[in-house]
C-alpha cells in the first residue's frame, strides 16, 4: 500500500499503527528505526504518552542497526540517538529496548545474538522504516542479499556522505562499517510500515515500488512482504 500525503499526516498514521499495537497487544514488539524519517513519528506518540497516557510498559523495541568502530558513549551511536530521540521521553521497561552490539569483540556472534533475541519474543509486530538515497533500508547496501540476516556490513560512499551531516560535516568521521538486520530479518517483522519524505528519495522511492525487485536496490525487498505500508510526501512521490 503506498499512501500519499503531507508529512505530518504520515506521521499521524504510523503513530496511529503504533497506539492499536500497544492497545491490543499484551506484549507489543516494535521495529525502531534511526534517521530524521521517523523523527515526528517518535515526537506524536511521545505527545501521545504525555498527554493521552499511551504507555510502552509492556513493550518491547529492536533497533534496526547500530555502527562499528564508535565509543558506546559517542553521541552518534544509534543506541544513543533513539535513546535521546524516543526512548527516553515514554515508558519502556529497562533493558526493553536493544540493539545491535557494535561494540562486541564477536560481531559475528554478536549478530547471530541478535536475531535470537528477536525470535525469541516471538519476532517485531509493526518495524518502523526510513530508506537511503541509495535505497538501502537499516543499512542493507546495494547488493545486500534479498535473504541476509543480522550481520556487519561496508557502508556504501554515498551512505558516508549523506550521514556526514551528523559528524560534523565530516565524512571521515563516519564509521565504515556496521551491524545491520538483514532484508530477510526485515521481512520476518508482521507489518512493515517505511516513511519517506523529500526529493532526494524520490528515485529510491520509485524503484522500491516500481522497478524490478534487485538486490541492488533493496528496498525493493518489500514487495514480496504481505503486509508493507509506504508513506510518502509529494516530493518523494514525484517520480511514481
Ligand atoms: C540511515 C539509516 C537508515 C535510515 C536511512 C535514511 O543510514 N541506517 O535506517 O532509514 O539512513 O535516513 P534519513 O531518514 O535520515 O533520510
């Protein structure tokens, strides 16, 4: 389903999505996403717990990704920024929330952890998603396999630049690799529900629900999924 409309009416939607969750659900898992994409997603649904008393208590959060090579304590870890951006202002439980481990001496197994722990609360009801100029969702690069799970990932030129913006302008200060869920871990979550908003997606955005399902341009992935929501704004729509 592709639902056109201003921005601040997608994010009434997906925060609407979120709020049935944690209503029907004894124990609601959600997908959190990075980036600015969902940014007035967590400001609705943290006005929602502070003025309708929505409560995360019972549920539970798995982050998409997380960088490799970054001190825990540096402000552009993933885990840092939902903490800062949405965890921090509603009521998850401690430890409900979790993330890749980028810092792990075993990525590998680190990896293998992760996907565990998300089979193991029964898999992610409602993954909440942004996608890259380059189409890339979490940080599934071009080329990603359409089945990959959890796993460290090269970060492509154009991902660096385009997330310099948070290290200062800096493109040598962005790592080079990561943890990511993989496009099948992706796929495994019950609905799908990817946010794009502005000109610069509107190529990915036109390849993702038109062009011929390619690992090189993941996002593609989501229409083999049964139940995958993508809001966009007019700029992101102009080329569908
Ligand atoms: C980042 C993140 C993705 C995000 C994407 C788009 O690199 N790893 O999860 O969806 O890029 O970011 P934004 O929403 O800021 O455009």
């Amino acid at each position: 389903e592709v639902i056109i409309a201003p921005d601040h009416e997608l994010a009434t939607l997906v925060a609407d999505a979120v709020e049935r969750l944690l209503r029907e659900e004894s124990s609601p898992v959600l997908g959190l996403a990075t980036g600015s994409s969902p940014l007035r997603v967590y400001d609705e649904l943290a006005r929602r717990h502070e003025q309708d008393k929505l409560s995360f208590a019972g549920a539970r959060g798995f982050m998409l990704d997380e960088y490799v090579g970054l001190p825990i304590s540096h402000p552009q870890c993933y885990r840092n920024v939902i903490d800062a951006e949405f965890v921090s202002r509603v009521d998850f439980g401690d430890a409900a929330v979790q993330g890749p481990n980028g810092a792990a001496e075993d990525l590998v197994a680190a990896s293998a952890e992760y996907d565990h722990a998300i089979a193991e609360v029964g898999g992610i009801d409602l993954q909440i998603l942004g996608i890259g100029t380059d189409g890339h969702i979490a940080f599934n690069e071009p080329g990603s396999s359409l089945c990959s799970r959890t796993r460290v990932k090269t970060l492509a030129d154009q991902t660096r630049l385009d997330n310099a913006r948070f290290f200062n302008g800096d493109v040598d200060q962005v790592p080079r690799h990561c943890l990511t869920q993989g496009l099948g871990t992706i796929r495994e979550a019950r609905h799908l529900m990817l946010i794009a908003t502005g000109g610069n997606k509107a190529e990915a955005v036109h390849q993702m629900v038109e062009g011929p399902v390619s690992s090189m341009w993941p996002a593609t992935v989501l229409q083999m999924h049964p139940h995958a929501t993508i809001l966009v704004d007019d700029a992101a729509a102009s080329r569908l």
